[in-house]
C-alpha cells in the first residue's frame, strides 16, 4: 500500500469541507470530473470507499477524520514555510569566505541559491589567510579550524576524507601497484603545503608517514592539485576531488589519512539577517548532506 499524496489530502480535505464535488472543483479551481478521480485514486491507495453522496451532499466516514486531520497537519506546516518564506526578505548581499578546497563545491551551492533567490548577490572570496568573521570581513565562513571567538557561532558540518593521489604517469614510473607504504615513503617525490599551512593535522600525517621530500610546495590548493596531476609527486587530496579526476590514481596506503573537521562559522549578530540566515542554513545542509 503506497502513501496518500498530498495533492490527494487536499482534494479530500476541500470535499470535506464544503460537502459536494462541485463546490470542492470551484474551491480548487479545478473539474469536478478532476475531483471525482483524485478522490477514486485515494480510495485505492488505501483500499477502502472514502466518501458516500447523500441527499444532502458529500460526507467521510467518521472514522476516517483521522486522514482529514494529517491533510489539515500539512496544509498548516505549508502555510507556516510559505509565511516564513515570505518574511524572509532574500535580497542584498552576502560575503562568503571560504579556503580553496572548498570554492567549487560551495560555488555549486550558492549558484543553485541565486537560482531560487534571483535577489540575492554573491560574493565568495577564496583566501589563504582567514577572514576575521568577528570584525564583519566575511558574513559566512566554512572551516577547517575551529574558532575561539565568543562573538561567532560554530557548527561542526561533518569530516572530509581525504587520501593520496598521484599521476597515472608517476605511478607508471615509481609506483607499478599503486600502493605505498611507510618503508617506501622516503623514496617518493612529494607534494604539501608551504609553511604556513604545515601544521594542519594532514600535513604532518605526510611527515609521520615517511614523506621527506618535498619537491614542491605552495600555500595554493590548485596549484598543489595542478602539481598532482601533471606528475610531480604523491599528495593528499579530497577523496571527492582526487577520484574526479581521470589523470589521477588514489593509492592504496596502508592506513588512512586523518580526515578533515569542517565548520559553519558566522557572527551571532547575522543570525538576525534574513538573507545570512537563508545561505548559512542552505550551506549547513548541503555540505552536511556531501560530507555524510
């Protein structure tokens, strides 16, 4: 037996309520031949008559006004998300501060938010240095580390998996079955972040796994990316984005990589910011919902 549809509970709810088929089409705008089907296909979604015609119109049986009950639950929770909707002012704009790993995932999302909010503006700003969220720079930022600020709020979004990745044309030469242990770590050409980024927990997992020497390094996800794929050497990618790419071979390590904690940041004050709200809420669910 499958569900009612809503569009079933509304049908139904419209019968009920004004006692006759015609008048339940003239509510709805629809047919009343329309209303008669709607009404036919939720008597054998649930397998039993529903409505019985009188002299004196339509009525439900009595011990079916729980069903009428969940329509009227829902009609109620529509119209509280319509008026919520419609309170929420979705226009002006809203700075997003963001590490590189993080620009195309979230560019996707805020693209399908400008889709739904043509009023909204966009600004995503992708930096190496962290944007004070306290002092206003940014309105939203995702992170990777966690903040020690009273004046922003902080939700943990999950963990990312990340893994080391090399160029099927590294691994042809140094690496013949994709796999990589400890022992051979130090034999092996690698690819990190510069100092200024060296001691996020993945960085030194490299260290700690054997990786000496580092034949290129920046504070640039990109060009770290750009130097995997064209050869250069081993390093650790998102595992979303290094299995993306065809050039690329993840390699079989033994033991896992840590993953990576990632935040929602804001300040508490834009919690009062109808459009802040609307894109911190869409960015927390979206990559919740990517990083499960």
């Amino acid at each position: 037996m499958s569900s009612p549809s809503w569009d079933d509970l509304r049908i139904l709810l419209a019968v009920h309520r004004s006692k006759s088929f015609l008048a339940a089409g003239k509510t709805l705008g629809v047919a009343t031949s329309t209303v008669a089907r709607r009404v036919a296909s939720l008597e054998q979604t649930l397998g039993r008559p529903l409505v019985h015609r009188t002299n004196e119109g339509t009525e439900l049986d009595p011990d079916l006004l729980r069903l009428v009950e969940l329509g009227e639950s829902v009609e109620l929770g529509l119209d509280a998300l319509r008026r919520d909707a419609r309170a929420e002012n979705v226009s002006g704009t809203v700075r997003v501060s963001v590490s590189e790993g993080f620009v195309r995932p979230t560019t996707r999302i805020l693209a399908l938010m400008h889709a739904k909010h043509p009023e909204l503006s966009i600004e995503l700003v992708c930096e190496s240095r962290i944007a004070d969220l306290a002092r206003h720079e940014a309105d939203i930022g995702i992170r990777i580390t966690r903040s020690s600020s009273p004046a922003l709020v902080e939700k943990s979004l999950g963990k990312a998996r990340v893994a080391l990745f090399a160029a099927r044309s590294y691994v042809d030469r140094r690496l013949p079955h994709a796999r990589i242990s400890r022992r051979v770590a130090a034999q092996q050409d690698w690819v990190g972040f510069d100092q200024t980024l060296e001691r996020i927990p993945h960085e030194q997992w490299m260290r700690d796994y054997g990786a000496k020497r580092f034949v290129f390094r920046s504070n640039s996800y990109a060009a770290i990316e750009e130097a995997i794929v064209s050869g250069v050497g081993i390093g650790l990618m998102s595992e979303a984005g290094g299995t993306a790419i065809e050039e690329l071979v993840q390699l079989d390590a033994g033991e896992p990589p840590p993953s990576i904690d990632v935040f929602l940041v804001f300040h508490r004050d834009s919690k009062k910011t109808p459009r802040i709200r609307v894109v911190a809420r869409e960015l927390e669910s979206q990559i919740r919902r990517a990083l499960a």
